[in-house]
C-alpha cells in the first residue's frame, strides 16, 4: 500500500490573516472621565521603582482599580491599606525599609509633590538662617550654595546655629572661598618683594660696588699728594 501526500491546503498552508487590532495609535484615557480623573489623583508612595512603573502603566492604560474598603496588611494584620495593589501598609513598609507592594528591600522613590505650606516653612527657616548669620557668613553661605558645596553649607549652617552672629569670634578656615576674592583697589599698591631673590653671603650691589671703588681711589690720591 503507497502513501499517499494531500495536496490539499490546510493549517500549515493558508495564509494568516492580519491582526484585528493593528495599534496605529496609542491608547489614551477619556480626560473628561470623573473615574479617570480620580485614579489619577491617587498617591503612589512607598513603591520601588519597579512596582512604581507598574502602578503608573495600570493607570495609563486604565486597568487601575482603586479599593472600596481598606485592605489588611499581611504584617500587622490591621486593616489600613488605602493604596489598590499594596499587601503591607505604610507604617509596617517604612519601619522594614521595603517596598509595600513587592516586600523588595529595594530603594524607595518619593513622587510626593511638597506643598505650599513645606515651601514658606522652608524659606522662613532659610530666611531666620540668614538672619542670625554675620555679613561674612552670609556671603560664604551662599557662594557654597550656589557651587554646589552642601558640606561647607552645612559646615557654616552648624557654625552659625551655635554662635548667632559670631559672638565668640569668626574661624577664618571655615571661610576658604574669601582668600580667592581679588583685593579692592590698584594692584600696584603692593610690592613685589617676594620675588626678590635673596642675595648671598658673597654677593654686593652694583651701587655698593661702585661705592668701594670711590672709596680706594679716594684714598689713593691722598697717598700721591702725601
């Protein structure tokens, strides 16, 4: 008996048709939804940068669904998970340094915005800092400030924390950046007497020279008229 080898199109054969759903463009939620407009609102704190990215790809493509009733933690076993998606609360991830979602000891990222209130609470201190500083601290603060310097900031800060205005008298090594400061007035006020060479112990000036020279031949003339 021969085998006999179907010529018949079949699964293998036919052609496949395009996809249904080609993604010519990218999904993107309806901004006059009140739902989306919440979930979008919602904090994401606590979370690596892993879960984060998974948080914010749910609420971009609106598979983000937010928690009717707090959730129990699975260490304190309290009911006070408010955030969709967490298994452990924010007092038990941050006293274990983990993340809420994984339990990963991984690095938490801070997407918390400060608020209006954290901003004047930070330029009053900024400004009661300033206040209680000397001129010169004050300067050499904000130079360090602005290079970038945080530990000679902080340096100067703690300085300026313990003696108010330099009752007891200014460090001037705490001050490094002022010796580079160009002195006021005209640079050829000042000598140049260290690049002066030292002369040796053999060594005269010209002018001295030609004093002893006069000198001997003043005393060989009075020789010649003797």
């Amino acid at each position: 008996m021969t085998n006999r080898v179907s010529t018949s199109k079949g699964k293998a054969g036919a052609k496949k048709p395009p996809p249904k759903h080609q993604n010519k463009f990218a999904f993107t939620t309806n901004k006059h939804s009140f739902i989306a407009q919440k979930i979008a609102a919602l904090p994401t704190r606590g979370l690596c940068r892993k879960c984060l990215d998974v948080i914010a790809w749910r609420k971009r493509m609106n598979k983000y669904k937010p928690l009717t009733v707090p959730k129990k933690c699975v260490e304190c076993q309290g009911k006070n998970i408010t955030d969709a998606y967490h298994i452990i609360c924010q007092k038990c991830a941050s006293a274990k340094h983990v993340c809420a979602k994984c339990q990963q000891p991984d690095e938490i990222v801070s997407t918390e915005k400060p608020t209006s209130e954290d901003t004047n609470k930070e330029s009053q201190d900024h400004e009661r800092l300033l206040s209680i500083m000397s001129e010169r601290q004050k300067r050499s603060y904000l130079r360090k400030i602005e290079k970038g310097d945080e530990a000679g900031a902080e340096k100067i800060r703690e300085k300026a924390l313990a003696n108010p205005r330099g009752e007891d008298g200014i460090d001037d090594d705490d001050f490094d950046d002022d010796e580079n400061d160009e002195p006021v007035g005209d640079g050829d006020d000042f000598d140049d007497d260290e690049n002066d060479e030292p002369l040796g112990d053999g060594e005269k000036d010209e002018e001295d020279e030609d004093d002893d020279q006069e000198d001997e031949e003043d005393e060989e003339e009075k020789e010649d008229d003797k």
